[in-house]
C-alpha cells in the first residue's frame, strides 16, 4: 500500500495492473515538480484504476495526506456545477438553448432577455463580474443575490464575446438550479443529494459544519518568484490592474478569499458553486466516470451526454478571452472542452481544471473520469506540470494495455 520515496514521502493507495507509470509520474511529482501533499484516481469503464495520495495536507504542522484528505479545488469546481444542469436537463427540467428568462423571469433586465442557458455557461454573457456589493452575508441569502445577479448588465451584447465568468458563473447556475429544480433546491443541496450521495462520495458545493478540520488540506500558495514569473506576462500585468476584466472577476464582489476562512480553513455552509468545492480526487474522477459512461448511476441521458461530447460553439468574434487575454479555451455546457491551448482527454472530453493545478475531467471516448488535487497552488494556466505528467502516464498505459489486446486478437 505505501511506497517510501527518497525524500520520505509516503505514497499510499493502490492501482490497477497496468497503471504503475501512473503512480510513477505521482511520486516523481514529489522529488522532481515541487509537489506538497494531493491526490489523483482515476476510473476507467467504471471501474477504480488507480487510487493514490501523499504528502502534507497541512505545510505549517506536517500532518499527513490521508485517504479522506479534502481539499478546495477552485475552478474545478465549474463542472461539479455544471453536473447538476446536466442532470437537470436528463430529467426535462431544462433545455440548453432555452432562453434563461423562461425559467428565472426576473433575469430578462438590462438587455439580458436573448440569452439562453447555453451562451450563459459557454462564459458569453458579458456577465463576468458583479457591479453592485456583494459579501458572505449576500451569498448566504440566496433570495437577496438572485435580485442583484437579475439587476447585473452585461458589458457587452451577450453572444458576441466569451470572458471567463471566474466567480459569477457558479451564482448564475445556482439560480437557474433553484428555479427547475421542483423542490427549488440551492445547487449545493441538489449536488448533495443527486450526485454526491448517490455516488457516495466526499464532495461537497458548500462545505458543512459537520466536518472536521482535520479532513481538510489547507492551501500552500506559490512561491514569490513562481507568483512573478510563473504566469504569463500578460496575465500578471493584468490580474495587478484593479480596473481589468480579470481582476473584477477574481477579485471583487465577492472575490475568491470569499470561500475561505482563518479558523475553519474553509467558509462553512456557503455555497460559492464556481471555486468553492471542497474534494477528495476520488469523488471528482468517480462523478466523471459516470459521465464517462453510460450515465444509469445518475439517471443521465444519452442525449444529455451527446451533448456534453459535442464541440464548443464559439461566440461570434471567437474564443479569444476578454478576461484570460488568450485564444483557443473552449467552453461548452458549463464544462471547459479540450483545445490546442488547454489539451486533455480526448474531442469529446469535458471537465474543468483549478487555479492552482487541480483538475477532474470525463473522457468518454476512453471511458475514463480522472481527478488530481493538490495542496501546493502552481502557476500554470493551461495544465499544470504534475497534472499533465499524471495524465501523460495515464495515457499512455491506455495505448500500451491497447496495444497488447491488439496483439492477443491476431
């Protein structure tokens, strides 16, 4: 179970026959990329592959990454969230290319009539940030936030321009999962208790008090050096400007410290459905497995996973991204899709990756739901060293295991 590497770290779990490079490139993340404590499962046509995790989860008292070591993914959590609109719309509750204002009325102000749920998720609303104040207090009244969010007008004709909607996205899926849902659930509960339990999995879209600290893995950020020169020029130069798309989105009304807390590592009870998540690797690459297949765990439909599989539709002016500053992501359906400039999976893969290295993605072609968490926040935009190592391995002991069915049936 335990494998001792040369710097001491402990990688405990297990993996398939087939999948050791796989928990090779896991331990060379500690002695070779800078790697503190994380996790990475993966399923492959519904079965556990490979099941690992190492390291600290805390760097200030050196406790252990464990088994059931949570931790906040960030913008991994984007297709958690988008999970719960897709089983919304395998039940008939909603239609992606509906207008949003047939379902949450109020919505249709300030020029936002014409935008339907799918220009909303593929970050083509204009609706990246919030102009009026919003704090804990205002997300915990979801009532009070739906008003503010209905009262927002978009920066430019919604349709035309995609800009990562960062923190907004999440309060806008969180409406539209009130307003379909019979039991008008928050899109925390509907996650709990649509995916998360049936599942039986520890992840959570608004963390309870129930749970303990000692569960969580707190966040150890980049180094200065890495923070200065570890991003893009661009984007550092416009994340410091406090009048730039990007800045308002992450920084502002409410900003991302929003979900955390100094006592309780992470805010209890709120919901922040585009960064709050709080996982374990597990539970992400077991809900994507599911997507990965055919679907019966969670009652989805195979139109509803077409649709998931299908290519991004780009605004009319393109991918280019007002907030990101940068061509080729690609958004579809609330998930983030495989590009030229964010490869993963496969074409019709769909999933979304984490500030700091985090990702969870469902590759339907190979039939694989893959999750990686980690504790130590890197700076890489699209696809983080230890991630695409992991990911690298994984792929390529698919092809070998391929190779040799291959040879068998000659």
């Amino acid at each position: 179970m335990a494998t001792a590497t040369m710097e001491h770290v402990m990688v405990e779990g297990d993996v398939s026959r087939g999948f050791e490079p796989v928990r090779e490139a896991f331990t060379e993340n500690f002695t070779r990329r800078r790697e503190l404590g994380g996790a990475c499962c993966v399923f492959h046509n519904g079965k556990k592959v490979v099941d690992l995790w190492g390291g600290i989860r805390n760097k200030q008292t050196g406790e252990p990454w464990e088994r059931g070591t949570m931790v906040v993914v960030h913008s991994a959590s984007k297709g958690l969230a988008a999970m719960t609109l897709a089983v919304a719309h395998s039940r008939g509750w909603l239609d992606y290319d509906e207008r949003v204002c047939t379902y949450w009325p109020e919505f249709a102000q300030q020029k936002k009539e014409r935008i339907t749920v799918r220009q909303l998720l593929a970050h083509q609303a204009g609706l990246f940030a919030i102009d009026e104040p919003v704090d804990r207090s205002t997300l915990a009244d979801l009532d009070r936030l739906a008003v503010i969010l209905a009262r927002q007008k978009p920066v430019w004709e919604p349709g035309t321009r995609q800009a990562y909607h960062a923190l907004t996205l999440g309060f806008y899926e969180g409406e539209l999962v009130r307003r379909v849902d019979p039991c008008h659930r928050s899109l925390g509960q509907f996650f709990h208790d649509e995916i998360a339990t049936p599942l039986g999995e520890d992840v959570y879209v608004g963390l309870p008090e129930t749970i303990p600290n000692s569960r969580l893995a707190t966040m150890s950020p980049p180094r200065p050096l890495d923070m200065l020169f570890g991003f893009p020029l661009r984007f550092t130069l416009e994340a410091l400007n406090r009048r730039s798309n990007i800045y308002r989105a992450l920084e502002i009304n409410p900003g991302t410290r929003v979900y955390f807390d100094e006592r309780r590592v992470y805010a209890r009870n709120l919901e922040v459905p585009s960064g709050g998540a709080v996982s374990t690797a597990r539970a992400i690459a077991h809900a994507y497995s599911v997507f990965a297949t055919d679907g019966c765990e969670l009652g989805l439909r195979n139109e509803t996973l077409a649709l998931l599989a299908a290519p991004a539709i780009p605004p009319t002016r393109g991918f280019y991204d007002e907030c990101l500053k940068g061509d080729g992501v690609q958004f579809s359906l609330g998930f983030m899709k495989p590009s030229a400039a964010w490869p993963f999976g496969g074409a019709s893969s769909f999933g979304s990756p984490g500030a700091g290295g985090s990702l969870g993605f469902a590759d339907p072609a190979a039939g694989i739901g893959y999750g990686y968490v980690t504790s130590q926040m890197g700076t890489a935009l699209t696809g983080d060293p230890r991630d695409v190592a992991l990911r690298d391995a994984l792929y390529a002991a698919l092809e070998h295991s391929s190779s040799i069915v291959n040879r068998s049936d000659r």
